[in-house]
C-alpha cells in the first residue's frame, strides 16, 4: 500500500503546475520544525514581516511529520511533503523529491521533520540574503531576508537549551530569531502549531496548539501571551473531560492548574467553583464565587440558571448560600 502509494504521489509531483509561478507568494522569514522525542509532538513556529504568515508557512500533522515552506513559497511542499512522509518517506527524502520536480528550487526555503525525528532543509541559492538553516536533533530551523546571518544558529542554540513542553522550545527559538535581529524588514505575523504525538484520526483532536498572529506591530511576545492563555485553556479542557467521566477531583485539579495560569479570566474562575458546590465542597466554593461575582455581576445572574440544564444541584438553598456572597446592589 505505501509502495502504491508513493508511486502515485511521484506521479503528481512530475506535473508542470509545481513550481510553476502562479501561486508564488513571498513569505521572507524565520521558522522552526521540530519533534519532542520525549511526547512524540510535532511543531512548527513561524513570524515574518508579511500578513498571515500562518496561512501558508507552517504545515504539521500528528504521527507523520512538520514542514516549513518560505521564501518564495511553494505552498504545495506542506501538504506534498506530509503526504510524502505519511507514506513512509523520511524527511530527507520527501524534501529531494519535492526539490526535484520544482523548477524554482533555488527560490525556495523548505524545513521538514518526521515523526522519527529526522530533519532536513534546503536554502536555495536565490533566497535572499541573510538566509541559512540550521539542522539538530530532531529540528531545523531556516531564515532568510534576516538582518544578521546569526539568527538561525541562535535559533537552533535556543531550542536545545530551553528546557518545558515543545511550545516552550519553539516559542524560545523565535524570541532568539528577535533578539539577533529577525527579519530585516521587521515584524507583522507569526504563528505556531502543536500536534500530539499519536493521530487519532481527527485532526482537529490531534492540535494542542494553534495559534495565528495575522497582523500585529509585535507578533512574538503576542505570541507569548496567547500561549499562556492557551495553556490554561487545555488545563480547563482536560478538566471538563475528567468531570464528563465523573473524576471530580482530577477535575478541580485541572481546573485550579488554569485559574492559577490565567487568573484574571473569571471564567477560569466560576466553573472550578460550580465544581466545587456541586460535588459537596461548598465553603470551598464559596471564596472563587465571591472573587468571581466581584469582577463581573452577570457571573451570578448566569449561576440560577444552570440548575434548569443540569449544570448545578437543583437546590434552592444551596443557589441562596452562593449568591449571598455576591456583591449587594446599590
């Protein structure tokens, strides 16, 4: 089947659109491919000084592998190259076949992992100046039109010692990219996609992260605080997932991990203290509600109404003792 396969695909990539022109869309920029060997996740991080660098440039899919399409972009290499790899070609050999066949290779900037942690890239000798990539372990990262020629190896510097989850990793790569002197022209998009190390078969399922920066006069540092959103955000997801199987202590943990990560949110607030009251563990309760009810009154018009849906006890004692600690109407 995979012999079958790749034949069709070798197939497809000797077609005249690839490398045609048409589409050509210039993506000057810096990125990062990687794998975490530890949890298996995949990733691509991206900023350049274009709009929506995150349309075009990153390219990841779970079990199979990450590509990095730039420069003058060829968007076919993202959804070819997984292809490629998803039928059991390494990175390295996806890459010289998509090579191959595109007659503008020297005007293209590609990185690729694969689920096994090979990496390879290519810079053609068209790109622009600065620009160089940087294969490690597991990664690569590529620049081109960059201020300075440091910026891919403080990148690659900056994901090997950075310790955390992979997002962490590749978040640290591009704040390197900026601090050597990113793209010459300066910043407007980034983006950054996280997928787990298994394919459930639902792609969608499969994203940890994925984020996209459109336009924005500082995209990474956006980036940065959409991540730590991001984060407590899965911590609520998991959170909910565990009280849907009626673990309600795994559940309040989850749920205290994203009201600690971003405790400015009232709704990382209130569903922890719905938990809590629902589970027997009133006086706990009591404080997240209070805290809740004093950042937005509308938190204790929404409570009374989660009994008629199943969402809160059917209890009119218990619904009186959590709205008298909301704050009394002048």
């Amino acid at each position: 089947m995979k012999k079958c396969l790749s034949f069709i695909i070798m197939a497809l990539l000797a077609v005249p659109w690839l490398g045609a022109g048409k589409n050509i869309r210039p993506a000057h920029t810096y990125s990062i491919v990687a794998l975490d060997k530890n949890t298996g996740e995949l990733g691509v991080a991206v900023q350049s000084h274009w709009f929506s660098v995150g349309s075009v440039v990153p390219w990841v899919e779970a079990g199979v592998g990450a590509v990095a399409t730039q420069s003058f972009v060829e968007a076919s290499y993202g959804p070819l190259g997984l292809e490629l790899m998803r039928a059991g070609k390494s990175a390295d050999e996806a890459l010289a076949a998509l090579l191959k066949a595109d007659k503008n290779e020297a005007s293209r900037q590609v990185g690729m992992v694969d689920a096994q942690g090979k990496a390879a890239a290519h810079t053609g000798k068209n790109c622009i100046p600065e620009a160089g990539h940087a294969i490690g372990d597991g990664f690569s990262c590529q620049a081109n039109l960059m201020l300075n020629n440091t910026v891919w190896k403080a990148m690659a510097r900056a994901f090997e010692t950075t310790k955390g989850e992979l997002v962490d990793r590749l978040l640290a790569a591009l704040e390197a990219a900026e601090q050597e002197g990113g793209d010459i022209r300066g910043r407007q998009s980034a983006a950054l996609i996280v997928v787990r190390g298994k394919s459930s078969g639902v792609w969608w399922k499969d994203r940890i992260y994925d984020l996209r920066i459109e336009d924005h006069p500082n995209p990474v540092p956006e980036l940065r605080r959409l991540i730590k959103i991001n984060k407590a955000y899965n911590h609520m997801n998991q959170g909910d997932e565990y009280l849907t199987a009626k673990k309600v202590d795994e559940a309040v943990k989850e749920y205290t991990k994203g009201m600690d990560i971003y405790p400015d949110n009232p709704e990382m607030i209130f569903w922890p203290a719905v938990t809590l009251a629902s589970s027997g563990k009133v006086e706990e309760s009591l404080p997240l509600f209070k805290k809740v009810f004093a950042m937005d009154a509308n938190w204790a018009v929404l409570l009374p109404r989660l009994p008629k849906v199943g969402q809160f006890p059917n209890d009119k004692k218990l619904l009186q003792k959590v709205l008298a600690v909301a704050p009394k109407k002048k």
